[in-house]
C-alpha cells in the first residue's frame, strides 16, 4: 500500500507540465490563473490532461494547453492539496515570488535614483546622462541585485573637486578610505568602473580600458593611482629650488628633453621664471624641436594626451609665465584646450581656424562627439564642415618656428 499521495505525480507524463505550472505560478505571484501549454505532447502527457480536463487531446495535436484552474481542482481531489503546496512538496523548495521580486527590484531601483539625484552634481548633463546610461544597459538593476554601490559612487563623485588643482592632489586609497572607508574600494572594483564610467562622461572621454587610461582619468580629477607613473616630458626649463631643479637647468644647459615625475615635483618643489612655456600634445612635437632647434627651442612641455596631474603641478610652477598652448586639431584637443584655457589662462597656440584650414586638405576622418571652440567660434564650425582632423605634425614647420627663441616672429595668439 502507497501512503504517498504525491507518488501519481512522479510518473510519466508529469514532469513537464508541474515545471511549466511552476513558471507560470513563479511569473504571476502565485496566482492560479491562465493556462500552460505542452508542445509536441506524448501518450502519457495527453492522457494525463485529458483527465484533469475531461477534454478529448487528439494524438494527432502538436500543442496541447490546459486551465490552471483545473489542475488546481484536479490536485485538491486526487491529491488533497492545491498547486502550490503541491510544487512546493514535489521539488523540495517553494515557489519563487518573482513578481513581488520585480515589485521590490523597482522600488530599489527608484530608491537609489532618488539618492543619487541628492548629489551636488544633480544638474549638470553628464551626471544625468549617466544615471540615464546605467539605468538603460541594466547595470543599475545589476548594481540593486548585489547589495548595491551607487550611493557609494556618489559619494565618490562628490567627494571629487570640480576642477582639480595641484594643492588637492589626493592618492587613490586616500580618496577611497575618506569618501567609503575602505582604501581598496576604488582598486579595480565594480565601485571605481562606475565612478570611472561617470568621469568619462563628464570629460566626454571613452570609458577608460587598460591600467594606463584608468591612471589618466583619474589624474584629471587629481587623484593619484602613482604618483611615479603621473608624468610630464619637457625640454629646456631651467629651474631654481632643490635637487630636481638642478637636474632639469642642467637638461636645459645640455638643451636634452627630460621626464619628471609627479614624486619628484612633490618631493623636490621647484620655481621656472622663464617669461613664457609652449605646451604642444605630441612627443614627435618635442623631439623636433630638440633635434632642429636645440638650446635656441623657448621652454617646451609636452602633455603626451590628456595632461597628468604632474604636467599641471609643473606649470603651477611657473605662475608667472604666459602659456601657449595647443593639442591637435580634433575633437579631444579642442576640449583639452578649453580646459587649459580656463585652468591656467594659457593663450591657444596655433589653434585657430586659419591654422585648421590651412592643412585640413587630407586629415583623418574627425570621430568622437563635437565641441566648441570658445577662443574661436568658427574653428568648431569650420571642423565639423570639411570633418578632417589635424594633428601637430602637420603642423611642425610652423610650430618650430614659434618655438625659435631667435626668430623674429611674435608668439602667435591663436
């Protein structure tokens, strides 16, 4: 004699239909209503619904559907239970409360929005745009399902200077045990992709993928991943103070282009009273000039990109000096340069639309999200026309000329 009331239910036929009133269950809350459907039934499937239905299933039919309801009523007689408790019993585990999980997923969700909306950045474009962008991919339902660390990066974010400065140069872990007491939280983890994927929104940058362009984004908020791989190539820049003072008059003297570090700017500060600093973006720039002009090249600083937190230290070292400054004539460069514009009050070297146009014929395709041009409104439209970029070497002949300390041309404004 079987005591088991549930033992009908473990032979052929049920299996597929108790996994598929199992979903459907699962998808509505418990709800019993609607109806499952079998496809390609066997013998023992379309008996089995015939019985709890008290419907003829032809053998001939390639999809067979049957009432919820009525498997309910069917197990409450044959089984003395209804369908949940009878899931519950037969698979060892209760159903899952995916609606009311849903329910709960949103409210989590506009919860964390309605922090983040409570950050200093609320207002401003890119901040939007990245609560817009993770809401869109998923990443911020991901974000709710693992316990959640968006309120950690808004913290972050508003923990961050609007501008950054050499005096609020802060290391990594610093920054990390200060904003969420952790030094480790913005070390390669979920915490620091978000925040890093919302900085390069607000730098209108590409998301950053290797070590080198994660130590870039963050040096442009002046935070410091390492303070030896923070950089600044330079050539001929005389400077009085310390031990790296006299390395870089030396390198001058020699007229041999040197790399400081941001450790070496901290550790051994320097002055540069010179009347005026040239800062162009590539090293092909600087090589020239060492190679053509040598001792005769006026104070030259090369950014090599996006300038380090160790080339803004350098040139906070030499306040008194006017800036030139250009980078290549694209996208990114007019953003860098507006940048630095406004940062440091350099005057745009050789970046006006008379310089684009001039050596526009046959640049490389523009990509990447247009900018203004505030020092020369019709440089950005002049770019977005003819959608050519122009990088410096284009450029050299007349940038080494700038640079000849004995030439008789004026440094040019634009």
């Amino acid at each position: 004699m079987n005591d088991d009331p549930y033992a009908p239910l473990r032979a052929d036929g049920w299996g597929r239909l108790l996994a598929a009133a199992r979903r459907r269950l699962e998808q509505t809350g418990g709800s019993p209503d609607g109806s499952i459907g079998l496809r390609s039934p066997s013998d023992a499937e379309r008996r089995i619904v015939i019985g709890i239905t008290g419907s003829h299933r032809s053998a001939n039919a390639s999809h067979i559907r049957v009432p919820l309801r009525a498997v309910e009523a069917w197990l409450r007689r044959n089984v003395g239970a209804g369908l949940a408790e009878t899931l519950t019993i037969m698979d060892g585990r209760p159903l899952d409360d995916r609606a009311g999980d849903r329910r709960r997923e949103t409210s989590a969700r506009d919860a964390a929005l309605a922090l983040a909306m409570r950050s200093r950045h609320a207002s401003t474009p890119w901040y939007e745009e990245w609560l817009a962008s993770i809401t869109r991919d998923g990443t911020l339902t991901r974000i709710v399902r693992r316990g959640g660390e968006l309120a950690a990066a808004v913290t972050v974010l508003d923990a961050l200077p609007t501008d950054a400065r050499p005096a609020e140069v802060v290391p990594l872990p610093v920054l990390a045990e200060q904003a969420v007491g952790d030094t480790k939280a913005l070390s390669g983890t979920p915490l620091a992709a978000l925040v890093l994927r919302a900085l390069a929104l607000r730098y209108a940058s590409p998301a950053p993928s290797t070590a080198e362009e994660v130590r870039t984004l963050w040096e442009v908020v002046g935070v410091i991943v390492d303070d030896l791989a923070s950089q600044v190539l330079v050539l001929n820049m005389p400077a009085t103070g310390g031990a790296l003072a006299g390395w870089l008059s030396s390198a001058t003297r020699e007229a041999l282009p040197f790399r400081v570090t941001l450790q070496q700017l901290m550790a051994s500060p320097v002055v540069i009273d010179v009347p005026a600093v040239y800062v162009c973006e590539n090293p092909a720039v600087l090589r020239a000039a060492a190679t053509v002009l040598g001792a005769a090249c006026a104070p030259l600083v090369c950014t090599e990109g996006v300038p380090s937190v160790a080339c803004s230290r350098l040139l906070e070292a030499a306040g008194s000096a006017t800036i030139h400054w250009r980078n290549d004539l694209d996208w990114p460069g007019l953003r860098m340069t507006a940048q630095a514009i406004k940062r440091f009050g350099a005057l745009p070297w050789r970046m006006s639309t008379a310089d684009y146009l001039a050596a526009a014929d046959d640049g490389a395709p523009l990509t990447g999200t247009p900018v203004a041009s505030p020092w020369d409104d019709s440089l950005a439209e002049a770019m977005r026309e003819a959608g050519r970029s122009v990088m410096e070497e284009r450029l050299l002949s007349r940038l080494l000329a700038d640079l000849d300390c004995g030439s008789s041309q004026a440094p040019p404004k634009l």
